[in-house]
C-alpha cells in the first residue's frame, strides 16, 4: 500500500474499519480480518511466511512426544544391547533435525510476524492521527476528546493492535497447529486415546472463553484508569507554577504571622520589567542570588516551603484551569471546603452568576485547560480558587486583565470590603 493510500478518505474509512471511532469509543468489535486492513503485499507475504513458520513450530511439539515415546519403547523393550544403541542413535539423530527445523520454524514465526505488525500500526497510527485531525474544533471540546486521552489512545490502543496483528497472531496459529496436530497424531496411533483427549475440548474451549471475557473487561477498565490518570498528570505537569503554588501541609513549629494592618500594594512598569518575576520570588518558584525576600520579618528561606505557601493565594494572568468540574477547580485551593465556601468564593470573584447559568452549575466540566470557558469565565474561577482558601497573602499577577471593566469593579470593590481588611494584597 501507497503512502496515498494510507491519508485522504482511506484514513477515515481504515479507522473506522478497525473499530478506531475518532468520535468517541468503538461502537462494535472489529472482526479478525478487519485487523489487516492495511496489509499491502510484502505484509501479505510476511504473513503467509510467519504461518508456515508458526504452522510447524507448533507440529513440532506433539513429533517431539512421539519420538520421545519412540525412545522410551526402545530403553525398555530392546534386550540387544547393540540393536538397542542403533535405535537410540538413530531417534537422537530425529531430535538433532526436528530441532533444527524448530530453529528455523520459531525464527520465521516471530520475526515475519513482528515485522509485518510494525509496519502495519505505523499506517494506523499515521491514519488514526489524521482522522483526528479532521475533526471540527468542536470535537475537542468534548470530555472523551481530551488530549491526554487522545494521546493515549493512539499510543496504547495501537500498541494493542500491534501486539494482536503480530506476535499474538504467530502464537495463536501456533496453538492450533499444536492441537490439531496432536489430535490427528493421536488418532493416527491410538485412536482410543485420540478419542478420549478429543473429550476434553469443550471444557478447554469453556475455560478460555470465560478467561477472555473476565482480562477483556479488566482490560477495559485498566484503559479508562490510565486515561484519567494520564489527564491528572498532564495537567498537572502544564500548569506546575499553579500545582506548585497550592501545595500545603501541616506543620506544628511554624512562625505566627504578626497582626498587621490591611494593605494594598501595586507594582507597575513596563513589560519586561520583573513584575511577574517578583511573585515568584515571594511563591520561592525561584530564590533571589543576592538579598532577603522577608515575611513579617522572617527570611522566607527559613520558612517550611509548604506552610509559606499555604499562606498565599495566587491568580496568574494566564488563568489555569485543570480537566474538571468547576467545583472541584475551585477546591484545588482548599480541598476541605464545603459548597457555601465554594459558592462565598464564587460570589466574591463575581462568578456565580454565570456558573448558575450553565447546565450543571458548579458540576459543569470545563474541559483541557478550561477550553469549555471563555477567558474573563477562566480568570474568575481562578480568583474563587485563590479567595476560597482564605489565605494571609493573595498575589494578583493581572488577574483581571481578562474581565470587563465592570467585573472588574465588581471584584476590586469585593476584595476590598469583604475579607482582606486583616489581609495582604499584592
């Protein structure tokens, strides 16, 4: 197959083929043959070379039990001496080929296989990731669209193809050979006890078709776990400053902060000019190589990192939302809230009314880095995530650039009247 082939309207056709449903999970289970859909001739002949192979890899077991037999009936039945060492030798020498055939057999087997698997997921892989790409923006905006979950769909569900189309595949056509090799040299032999064995397959085939169905349901689950963990570590990862700067513990020797009067303090200046850079030095994201960053008196180096920031509640320009509910984003910030805090907080940020307004309220997703919120929505959840905890320090880095002037009075007015007259506001 043509790298033409594998783009285009083959790629939407081939995936789906596959049972890969680019809008969400596989609605059905793809048939066996569906699997090779971008098989072209060399796969073909690779294919055709890896049976041949795992056809005669798995004869050679129930050969190797005959022969075996054969060698046990000449030691115990062969008085001669001399015609007994003849026998032996010449059933050792049948050992000596049916291993090098076995070699040669096994080799054919994996290495056909594993070739043919590789190059087979590389065109699904490329036909999987265009597909996706052809989606509307709509599409990922959805919750089963997120990118940890794309990504470890086309990097984990394509391995599985992998491993089915290739060395499994070699393994599988392997067994059979091996049970009906047996079976049709049993009764070639003894055909009483061929009979007998032949008995036994009902329950085999019970056995593993209740396996199957019990590691395919674990199987699934497994899949699911992974992708959200996979977006909980995504995203903590992309937004580390906001991750780091909500960390918290409890710590019995800290320092009390002193009582002091409310204030206010602005830095302005132009870009470039260490604003941001401030904030990270009092958050400790960075230490300063020469002077004193001090809390009420105390350098901040001297203070247990995690106490120091769950003293202090920050708002960055870029809000950063994680794959959740609002609810849930909001207590990031303090994860023993109850919803009236939440809600307090939300009043406060001048959010709550437009989260009442959205379908589920505070249980409304709002997908990979709040992709589902505009960015004014995105910056007041994030001041409800900084206010809910109540902290000592709230650093605003612009956090209402993003607002309308008149949620932005609303919110300035709010945290000037309501909590922070015993507050540092920087």
């Amino acid at each position: 197959m043509t790298r033409r082939n594998v783009s285009g309207n083959a790629n939407a056709s081939g995936s789906k083929s596959l049972g890969l449903n680019s809008d969400g999970p596989p609605s059905s289970l793809a048939p066996l043959h569906k699997l090779f859909f971008f098989a072209d001739r060399c796969d073909h002949l690779l294919m055709a070379l890896g049976s041949l192979g795992a056809i005669a890899h798995g004869l050679a077991l129930p050969i190797f039990f005959f022969s075996f037999g054969r060698l046990a009936h000449v030691l115990g039945s062969d008085k001669d001496l001399r015609h007994m060492y003849h026998s032996v030798s010449k059933v050792a020498l049948d050992f000596l080929y049916l291993g090098l055939i076995l070699f040669g057999a096994s080799w054919l087997e994996v290495a056909c296989w594993i070739q043919t698997g590789e190059r087979q997921c590389r065109k699904i892989r490329i036909s999987y990731l265009e597909a996706i790409l052809r989606h509307d923006i709509s599409f990922f905006d959805r919750d089963d669209a997120r990118t940890g979950e794309l990504v470890s769909s086309i990097s984990s569900n394509t391995l599985l193809i992998q491993q089915a189309i290739s060395e499994k595949m070699g393994v599988l056509i392997h067994h059979v050979s091996t049970f009906f090799g047996g079976i049709a040299l049993g009764f070639a032999t003894v055909w009483q006890l061929g009979l007998l064995t032949l008995a036994t397959v009902p329950v085999v085939i019970l056995a593993g078709g209740l396996y199957a169905h019990v590691i395919t349901g674990v199987s699934s689950k497994t899949q699911k776990e992974y992708d959200k963990a996979g977006n909980i570590v995504e995203g903590a990862i992309s937004q580390i400053r906001t991750v780091y700067s909500f960390a918290r513990c409890s710590c019995s020797s800290r320092p009390e902060p002193q009582d002091t009067a409310w204030k206010s303090i602005a830095i302005v200046g132009p870009s470039g000019s260490g604003k941001s850079t401030i904030i990270s030095l009092i958050e400790r994201f960075y230490d300063p190589t020469s002077g004193e960053i001090l809390l009420d008196g105390y350098n901040t180096k001297s203070l247990q990192l995690k106490w120091l920031l769950s003293q202090i509640g920050l708002v960055n320009q870029e809000p950063a939302l994680f794959a959740t509910t609002i609810a849930q984003n909001v207590l990031y910030g303090k994860d023993d809230a109850n919803m009236e805090e939440i809600k307090l907080a939300a009043r406060t940020s001048n959010a709550h009314d437009f989260i009442n307004q959205l379908p589920q309220d505070y249980e409304t997703q709002v997908g990979s880095r709040g992709v589902q919120l505009s960015g004014g929505q995105k910056q007041r959840i994030a001041i409800a995530r900084a206010l809910v905890r109540n902290p000592a320090i709230l650093l605003l880095d612009e956090a209402t650039s993003a607002l309308d002037a008149e949620s932005e009075n609303v919110v300035q007015n709010a945290l000037t009247k309501s909590w922070w007259q015993e507050r540092q506001l920087l």
